[in-house]
C-alpha cells in the first residue's frame, strides 16, 4: 500500500465551480501536510501547509486535515482556468522525509 | 518565486554516455534533494544533502551519484545512461519542511 494516495483524474469543472480535491494516508504518524501545485512543464510549487487536524485558508484555497479517517483535502473557491495544473498532496513525520502523492490533474474550463 | 535553476530543461541522449544534471539555489539552502517523477505517479526521492560535504541515497533505488561540494550547487550524475533512465528529474531546496522546487529536467535516453 502506497502511503499518500489520491485519485489521478483528470478533474474536469467550469469556472467558478467549488473544487474537492481528496487525498488518503496510511502511516498514522504524519503530523505535517502539504498540497502542492504543478502547472504543465514546472516544478511542484507549495501551496498549502498545515499541521496535525483541522482546517487552513488562504483565499480561495482550504485545507482540511482528518486525521482520525486520515484524509487530506484541498478546497478550490470560484475555480480559475488559472487554476488548471496537477495538485499534490504531501505527508511528513516529524523525523522522516516528504512523501509525495502522485497527483490529481484539474482542468477549469471557461 | 524561488531561486532554483535546473540545466538542461531536456535532454535526448545515446545509450552509454554519460551525463550530469545541474541544480543551482541561491537561497542558501542546507537541505537540496533530488526527485525523479514520471507521468501520473507520485514523486520518488533518489538522493539528498543536508549539508555541504553530506549525500544520502533516497528511497528510490537509483545508478545516479551526487555531489554537495558547494552549499548552493548540487548535480546529478549518470556513469551510463539508458532508456530506462527516460524520466523527468527534479530538483528542490528546503528551508524547514517546505520545499522549492526547479523547473525539471526532461531526461530520454534512446
């Protein structure tokens, strides 16, 4: 069982619609987690990053964190073609190195 | 927007050369690593420095070596290349956990 999984897509919405993007993890002992964003071409660029339960904003953009059902998600608010890009999800132990998710593709369509 | 480099962006190459791929932060980061992503999977880490003088091998099981002689300077090396060495290599510095990412290398050997 991979440790950080999510669904790949491709997500496809109109613009302005509220996006879910959903992520699981097995290892109980994540205490640190982080979305990231890759457009086409680049490299990942952070996002998010909250720590332990609970939920983070930051304009359009919230992260919630479940750890008692272990699930990740990242809310998109009044989506942007803008916001068309691959979005990872990410965990961390205190101690241990990022463990990356393979990603979920987004497409916003005007 | 972070101050990672990564040179080539793409790179076709024979069977058997060699070659380096090069990763340059100006943000006087300690910690840099490595990464090799292909399409639709998660981020595999295959070498990391924490320091000057310090390389690790990564999860990923990997025929490339490092080297961290210069905190801002940290390249990736191929004795022999082959085509299952086709992939995209990214490379990342971090202050704490978060982690800013170059642009990539597309690397396919023929």
């Amino acid at each position: 069982q991979k440790e950080v999984e999510q669904d790949p897509g491709p997500l496809s919405v109109p613009e302005g619609a509220i996006v879910s993007l959903n992520c699981t993890y097995s290892n109980s002992a994540f205490q640190y987690f982080m979305w990231y964003r890759q457009y086409s071409r680049k490299g990942p660029e952070l996002l998010m990053y909250t720590y332990s339960s609970g939920n983070k904003e930051d304009g359009r953009f919230t992260a919630q964190v479940d750890k008692s059902s272990k699930y990740i998600s990242l809310f998109i608010r009044d989506s942007q073609p803008s916001d068309s890009a691959t979005y990872l999800c990410a965990a961390k132990t205190s101690y241990d190195k990022v463990i990356f998710g393979p990603g979920t593709s987004l497409s916003v369509i005007p | 927007e972070a101050d990672i480099y990564q040179t080539p962006r793409y790179l076709v190459i024979g069977t058997g050369k060699k070659i380096t791929l090069e990763c340059s932060q100006t943000m006087g980061h300690d910690k840099m690593y490595w990464y090799q992503q292909d399409p639709g999977m998660e981020l595999h880490l295959i070498h990391y420095s924490y320091g000057v003088n310090s390389t690790e091998k990564g999860d990923l099981s990997s025929e490339s070596t490092v080297s961290r002689i210069r905190t801002e300077h940290f390249p990736l090396t191929l004795e022999s290349a082959r085509p299952s060495h086709t992939s995209q290599y990214l490379c990342a510095s971090a202050a704490g956990d978060t982690q800013y990412f170059g642009p990539g290398t597309r690397l396919t050997v023929l």
